[in-house]
C-alpha cells in the first residue's frame, strides 16, 4: 500500500485535492507571502524593543555595543 492508497487500496479524496492543490501553487505568490511573514515579524519585535525607525535600531545597536565593551572591560 502506497502512501496514496487507503486500507481499501485506492487514493482518497483528500490525496486527489492536495494533488491538485500542488499544481496550482505559485512561486511569485509564496513568495509575497514570505516576505509578509517576515515583515510582520519584524513589526512584532520593533514593537515589543520600543523602536519605530531603522535610525533608532541602529542607534539602539551602538548603545548595547558599547555596553558591552564597557562590562567586558569592568
């Protein structure tokens, strides 16, 4: 029995559909589709860290840098 096979020894139904569901995916569609993932993940953490700007990410970066240089050296 294949993995398309039921215990009766036929594909169902659902197998048929996902069949047919592969054929219709699109490349350029799951992509858009990452991108939004990932931009509203970065909307999530921007939120949650309190920054609303690149300029404050980059600033925030250079702050912790340096607080890190200063504890290494304490």
């Amino acid at each position: 029995m294949t993995t398309m096979d039921n215990e009766h020894g036929h594909g169902d139904a659902n197998d048929e559909q996902d069949l047919e569901d592969d054929s219709e995916f699109d490349p350029a569609e799951y992509n858009t589709m990452l991108q939004l993932e990932r931009l509203e993940s970065l909307e999530e953490e921007m939120t949650e860290l309190g920054v609303t700007t690149l300029d404050e990410i980059r600033r925030r970066i250079g702050e912790l840098n340096i607080q890190l240089d200063m504890e290494r050296k304490g």
